[in-house]
C-alpha cells in the first residue's frame, strides 16, 4: 500500500510528491502548517487545529486555499487513501509560487496546499512508562511564537541540542529568564503545594497549543486547580511533577530538567490523572465536532 500525499488538489505517491522550487514555502518558510493527531481512524481536535490554522493564516495574509468543508473532506480522504488508522497528518500552507522576491506577490498567487499522513502507534501505558528527561535552551526564536509559522529553525536547532544532550525535548527560555514552551510542547508543572502551573498564552510569547486548550477545559471541569503564570527553570527543577503537551505526543511525562530529577523520575499522579481524562476527552466520539462528518 503506497504512501499517498495531497499537492494542490492531487493524491500522488509520497515519494514522488514535490513542490516547485519557488515556492515561497521553501525560499523564505512564509507558510503555516496544523498537524492534527490521527487515532482510532477519527482526527482528534480537527476543529481546534483547523481554526489555529485559520487564524495563523490570516495574520500573515494568507487565504485559506479552499473552504474548510472542502478541506476536511481532502483531509479524509488523505486518512482513506492512505489506510491509517493512527498517525498524524501534516497540513502545510504557503504563500504559493512567485519569482523571488521578500514582498508579497501582487496580484496574490494560489496558496500552496500540501498535506503527508505518517503512521505511528498511541500506545499509553507505553507512554506513561516512559517518562523523559527535558533541556532548556535559550529562545532564539521571532515573538510571533502564536502563528504556527513553518519556518522553525529555532525548534530545528533546539531540539537538536536536546538529542545531543540525550533528551526528547528542549524548553526554551526566553530574554527575561522565563520557559516559554516546548520546542513542539507546551511546557507545564505541578509545584510543591500541587498546583498546575503553564505560561499564559497571551502576548503572543507561545502557541496556543490545541491540546493545551483542551487541558486547560478538563481542569476547569474537574475543579482542577491551574495557574497560568510563567515560571523559571530554578522554580521547574523544584517541580513535584512536569510534563508538556501536544497533538501527537498527548501528554509527555518528564523525568528530569537539565539533569534535576523530577519527582521520583517516573510519571506522578496528577500527570497520569489528566492523562486519563485527556484520552477519555480524545477518545471520545459522541463530542459534537468529532460527529460532525462532511460526507
Ligand atoms: N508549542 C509549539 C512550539 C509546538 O510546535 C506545538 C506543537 O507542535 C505545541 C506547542 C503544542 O500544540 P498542539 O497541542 O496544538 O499540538
């Protein structure tokens, strides 16, 4: 069964799928991208993804290259073609092709649409099990840090920093000494007195994370405490319990900062615990925009 993968309105095998080399995606990384969790043959937070991929669209003037219905039906049949039942599905938007040139083109060309579905396995109690150490870095990167921008070299070279030092991921510290994020994570911990602490995502200085949103819903529907502050990596290495969050890795236990080791090493339990409400909430089909279907 051949790898499928979506160009401008074209189901072609993955390996020979491509893009011009004017794309203003590949010159200058002016584009967007979503990448939206496959589990269970349902896309998880497909309305969540779809609308940060709207919205970051549209602060760097970029049209939607279809209507969003149209879209979701591409994006299912991306899932059909490809016959995954689990992975993660890749949505990129550039600017379309033009001479190089930094301005915008004018009149505006077709938005360039490319979508690529991998396979991979969601395996929790694996997950759970397998906590994991974590770096911070300094963030290098632009303070647009909202806009799921493609160009993400800053991420790029943190997370290699993160595998050179033997750890899956690299929180990154910003100018005044404070964690903005993970390097494709929210960053989030739980202090002595066993509060849920993540950084605001105001003033643009993270990624409004899809599934840090519907965390942030669970504990307001659980009556979890959580505070929304930022925090340092001294006050991180104190933590009780750490862990970051996104659409493909869920939520990802950390067993140590820069070598501090977190709690006992392995996952604690208010970790586990929105663990089980976070895959309960993703899991479950009878939500209204997991019912909804194009068709
Ligand atoms: N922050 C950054 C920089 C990311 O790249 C990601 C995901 O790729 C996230 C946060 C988490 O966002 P989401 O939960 O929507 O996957």
């Amino acid at each position: 069964m051949p790898r499928i993968a979506y160009v401008n309105g074209r189901y072609i095998p993955h390996q020979s799928a491509q893009i011009h080399i004017e794309d203003r995606g590949f010159q200058f990384a002016d584009g967007i991208y979503e990448v939206v969790a496959l589990m269970d043959g349902e896309l998880r937070d497909e309305v969540g993804h779809l609308d940060r991929l709207e919205r970051s669209l549209g602060e760097i003037g970029i049209a939607m290259p279809m209507p969003r219905r149209v879209l979701q039906i591409a994006m299912r049949e991306m899932v059909r073609r490809n016959r995954i039942k689990n992975g993660a599905l890749y949505i990129q938007v550039s600017r379309g092709i033009a001479a190089r040139d930094f301005k915008f083109p004018s009149p505006a060309v077709r938005p360039t649409l490319v979508m690529t579905l991998r396979h991979m396995t969601f395996d929790i109690p694996a997950r759970k099990a397998a906590a994991k150490p974590v770096i911070t870095v300094p963030d290098i990167r632009w303070k647009r840090r909202d806009i799921k921008s493609t160009a993400l070299l800053g991420q790029v070279l943190a997370k290699q920093i993160a595998v050179n030092e033997g750890a899956a991921e690299a929180w990154m510290v910003d100018d005044d000494g404070f964690i903005t994020e993970g390097a494709s994570s929210n960053a989030w911990i739980i202090d002595a007195k066993g509060r849920l602490i993540t950084r605001p995502a105001a003033h643009n200085a993270i990624l409004k994370g899809v599934t840090r949103s519907a965390l942030q819903a669970l504990c307001k529907q659980e009556g979890i405490e959580l505070v929304e502050r930022a925090f340092t990596p001294k006050e991180a290495y104190k933590a009780r319990e750490a862990f970051t969050s996104s659409a493909t890795a869920l939520i990802m236990p950390v067993s140590s900062i820069d070598g501090h080791k977190i709690g006992n090493g392995k996952i604690g339990p208010v970790t586990d615990k929105l663990y089980d409400l976070y895959m309960e909430y993703a899991m479950n089909p009878s939500r209204k925009e997991q019912k909804w279907n194009p068709r």
